[in-house]
C-alpha cells in the first residue's frame, strides 16, 4: 500500500462567510472560473483543494448551506460529516472525531475550505514532518501581518501560536521576531489528536456573539489549543513554510475572489467572463 493512503484530510467547511456580502452560500462552493457573475460559475473552490490534497481519505465538515456542500462533496468522492452549530474549527474536529476514530488513517491534515491553492507538495511537507513533530502548523511569512495569529518559534518548533487581540498591544520590538504567521492548516499523528481531543472538549473558550440584537455567551474550541497542550506537555508542535503568501491566500470576501479568480485563469488559461 502506497504511503499516502494512511493520510486522511480534513475539510473546514461549515462557516457562513459573513465577510463575502451578497452571497449566501457556502464559500468551498465559489468557483474559480466565474461565468454571469463573481458568485455564478464553475469548478469551486471545494473541487480545486481536493485537486491538490494528497490521495487518502477526504471528510468535509459542513453546517452552513450543508446540502449544496453535500451535493458537491459527494460529487467529488468526498464523505461530509456535520457540525451542529458553528462552534470553531476546534469544535468542527471534535464533531468529526466519531467519524475519524472508524476510518484507518495515520497522519491526517486539517485544511479550510476557503484556502484554494495550498499545493500538493506542501500539503505532503506537512504530512511528513509529522515523521519528526508530533503535530506541525502551517506558516507563511506576509507582507503584511494584518489581523492573523502569530507563531512564536524556538529551536525549530511552536513555542505558542499569539493571537491578534494580544499582539496587536505589542510593540515594534516584540514584534521583531513574530514575523510567520499561521495559515490555520495543520497536521497532526492519529495518536495525539486522540489523546488529546477529551482535553480540547472539557475546556472550551466563552466567546460573546450577537445573536437577533441579543449578545450571549458561546462555547467556542480553537484547533491552536492543540498546538499550546503540546508545547504545555513538552513535545512542542513543528511548522513549515509555505512558499509564498498567495499560496495560502483566504477567499473571504470579494476583493479576495475576484483576486484568486484571476490568479486560476492566469494559471490555468481559462478567461474571465
């Protein structure tokens, strides 16, 4: 049996990408060659990362729109497994968790469903740094740090990944040497994330949204957590590289769309409409 087959991917789905204004649909299902409009076309976003992951097993979690993100993910081989409610992508792999704990995998990458050019072989880098760290973090190094988390690095490793709402206080000295930022695309041993998932679901993160005019508090699980129980333990997380900034590009609103529409006709030779 080739090697890649003990690889399984994970697909994050299930948001509703409010950013994205005038389109109500599932972002993984925005094409990259658009026909009447931006938002009308064909080969989605969903159809281009499963183009590129290595070959395996494919579980796309869904929640919003989730029977148009069915459609499509069946039509691509793909399963789809459900998130009850939208609880971060923490919470999007503990609802995979009873799915994944069947399947026969190894090493599994966790990817967004919004992220379209992330290679083949920096997906299969990740994958086999998992030979030397116990779980790796994907990082790319922007022209600009804008609002993503950062990752603090030692000796090769994660020593903790800051978030936004903490570095944004830092000062320009801090911020000398916080300059890879994480893509929010991970992989991590079978035998870690199962050890560590029940530690993941017994502390969630009390987060405040507005829901009908109301704000309410909310359980929220960030997959980072994995990467500070790790360094906590002592068997800190590993990261990677990606070539360049484009390649983990978001698609999150439609600045960004348009953007990566045209990067995949550039690519590609398909023209625009």
């Amino acid at each position: 049996m080739e090697e890649s087959a003990w690889i399984a991917s994970l697909i994050l789905a299930a948001g509703r990408g409010s950013r994205m204004k005038g389109y109500q649909g599932s972002k993984a299902l925005l094409p990259l060659i658009p026909e009447k409009c931006p938002f009308q076309g064909r080969h989605s976003i969903l159809e281009n990362i499963v183009a590129n992951l290595p070959r395996g097993l494919r579980v796309v979690v869904v929640h919003h729109q989730k029977d148009r993100v069915i459609a499509e993910a069946q039509r691509l081989g793909l399963i789809h497994v459900e998130q009850p409610m939208l609880n971060g992508t923490g919470g999007a792999l503990l609802a995979a968790s009873s799915l994944l704990q069947i399947l026969q995998w190894q090493r599994l990458i966790i990817t967004m469903g919004d992220v379209p050019f992330v290679t083949r072989e920096t997906y299969m880098k990740l994958a086999d740094a998992l030979y030397e760290w116990p779980m790796v973090v994907l990082g790319f190094v922007p022209e600009d740090r804008k609002q993503y988390g950062l990752l603090e690095t030692k000796d090769g490793h994660v020593a903790r990944i800051v978030e936004w709402k903490y570095w944004k206080d830092f000062s320009e000295k801090q911020l000398q040497e916080l300059n890879i930022c994480n893509a929010g695309i991970y992989a991590i041993r079978r035998e870690v994330l199962f050890y560590y998932l029940p530690l993941l679901r017994s502390l969630p993160h009390k987060v405040k949204k507005e829901l009908d005019g109301k704000w309410e508090t909310f359980p929220e699980y960030f997959i980072t957590d994995l990467v500070h129980f790790l360094a906590r333990d002592g068997r800190p997380a590993g990261y990677i590289l990606a070539p360049d900034e484009t390649e983990v590009m978001g698609v999150d609103d439609l600045e960004a769309l348009l953007r990566a529409q045209e990067i995949f006709a550039l690519r590609h030779g398909h023209p625009r409409s």
